[in-house]
C-alpha cells in the first residue's frame, strides 16, 4: 500500500527510533570507557553460563587454560593469547552490549583498543566467535585462530558434559556451529592441531578442583597407610571411583591448580622441541589432569 505523502511519515518515525536508539549508544559507549575491560573480569562471576558449569567468570579460566595449550601448539604468541583470553568477556558487563547484545565481541574489540592493548589481542576478542555461519569469514592471525579455537571447545565440551546435547534438529546452545567452526578454521587455515590435547584440557578445566585435591588426599592417605600393597592396589580405584560418584561442585580450576603441586612445570616446560614428543608429553599431561 502507498502512502499518500510518499513514505514521509513512516521516515520520520524510522528516524527518530533510530536518532534514540544512537543517543542510548552514545550514553553507554560514553559510561563504558570510564572503566577498563581489565577491572570488569571479576564481575563476570555475577553472570551465570550454565547452573552445570558454572559462571563466565569460571569459563574464562577454563578458555585461559585451552588457549595456551593451543598457543603452545600452534607456536603463537603467549602472552598475547592470555590477555586475549583473560579480556575475552569481559565487554558482557558493559551497557553498550547490555543494551545491544549482538555486539558483544566487537564492543569488546574497541574497549581493548580504547584501552591501548595490542591490536592483536582486540582482534582476538573480536573474532572469537567467528565463523557465526556458513557464509562467515574464519580468523586468520595467530592469536584470533587461538581464542576462537579454545572459545568454542570450551562452549562444545562443556555444554555437552552438562548434557546439552543436540537433538534432531533442536541445538539451542548451538554445539553444531561450534563444532563446525572449529573444522572450519583448522581446514582454511591448514593447521596441523592435536585436537585431543584440547578436548583433554578442557575436561581437566571442568573438573573441580576441591575434587581433584580431594581425590588426592585420599590416595595420598593409601599409600601412606601400613596396609600391604596389594590391597592398597586394590582399594584405591574402588575407593576413588565411588568418591567421584558421590562428590561434585561443579567448580573450574585455577592456573596454579591446573598441574599438581608435586610437579610445577609450566606449559613451556611441558613442550620439548621435537613435535611428536611434544605432543606425546602435552597429553600425558594433560590426560593426567582428568
């Protein structure tokens, strides 16, 4: 149907949402910049991801612990990818992507840049959750291929041990497009990437860690008793098994807790140079953790 003044009015209401709605983006872009993405990183602990996997605070940790294990892989620069992946939520605590949500990623992108990071370490942030579909670009630059890498796996790995698995056609927390998007950027960008190294690692990152010290006093307790060693061989797994059953906080680790306190070796310590023996270590490692 055509308007008798030729589409004036309905123009003029289009511009004066669109004149509010850009005065709103305006405000929060303003009150944003007063604060760092650095001092929101503990806010997130207010933001619940999942009542099975904890808050977006825990998911950080457990992306930190993924995406250096990947930078490690991939030989990308590590203490980029950590900042990269310390900031990479931190733009959900901020108006502008309170108010509009379908910028989270590039509103984080800008504050990192306002806050005078790295320009890598703002296009990680940025480009975490690329690809978004099939017609998407995948990232390209080292530490963007990292963060949305271990982004992903963390939503993936997490989601489906908290038993939200795709069904038919339903996939509300969109496991397939992560999954997808993972093949996606290992094939365009002709990586060579030891996915089981990643997916033990996130394992180990969704494990609680007052579990994983329990688990220990209790074989630490065994092997310190005075009975004979063939019980002792046989207890434990049936003790362990049945304490694993029964105890779970759904808690993530921390980077001081992802290795035992009885081998401090830090990732780079773990890699050797050769690259089947590095992969061979990174995933006795990490198998360990889990």
């Amino acid at each position: 149907m055509a308007a008798d003044d030729g589409g004036y009015e309905i123009v003029a209401g289009n511009e004066r949402v669109l004149r509010a709605r850009l005065s709103d983006a305006k405000f929060f872009w303003d009150q944003d910049r007063k604060r760092t993405l650095e001092s929101r990183v503990d806010d997130l602990k207010d933001i619940v991801f999942h009542a099975k996997v904890g808050t977006m605070r825990d998911r950080v940790d457990r992306i930190i612990f993924v995406a250096l294990i990947a930078a490690e892989l991939l030989n990308a620069d590590i203490e980029k990818v950590r900042q990269a992946a310390h900031l990479s939520k931190s733009d959900l605590i901020t108006g502008t992507v309170g108010e509009f949500p379908e910028l989270q990623g590039v509103m984080g992108y800008y504050y990192a840049l306002n806050d005078l990071k790295d320009r890598a370490v703002a296009e990680a942030i940025r480009d975490q959750y690329k690809p978004q579909g099939p017609t998407d670009t995948v990232p390209t630059e080292e530490t963007s291929i990292v963060i949305a890498i271990a982004e992903k796996l963390d939503t993936l790995v997490s989601l489906w041990w908290a038993g939200e698995r795709p069904t038919g056609s339903k996939d509300p927390f969109g496991l397939r497009r992560a999954a997808l998007g993972i093949v996606r950027i290992i094939l365009e960008n002709e990586l060579r990437l030891e996915l089981v190294i990643l997916l033990f690692t996130v394992l180990g990152a969704n494990k609680s860690r007052q579990r994983r010290y329990k688990e220990n006093e209790l074989r630490r307790a065994l092997s310190n008793s005075r009975l004979p060693t063939w019980i002792v061989e046989k207890l434990e797994p049936l003790l362990v098994s049945a304490f694993q059953n029964k105890f779970h906080d759904g808690s993530p680790l921390d980077d001081t807790e992802f290795y035992s306190s009885e081998d401090n070796e830090t990732v780079s310590e773990v890699m050797d140079s050769s690259p089947t023996g590095s992969k061979s270590r990174c995933a006795k490692r990490v198998s360990a953790t889990i």
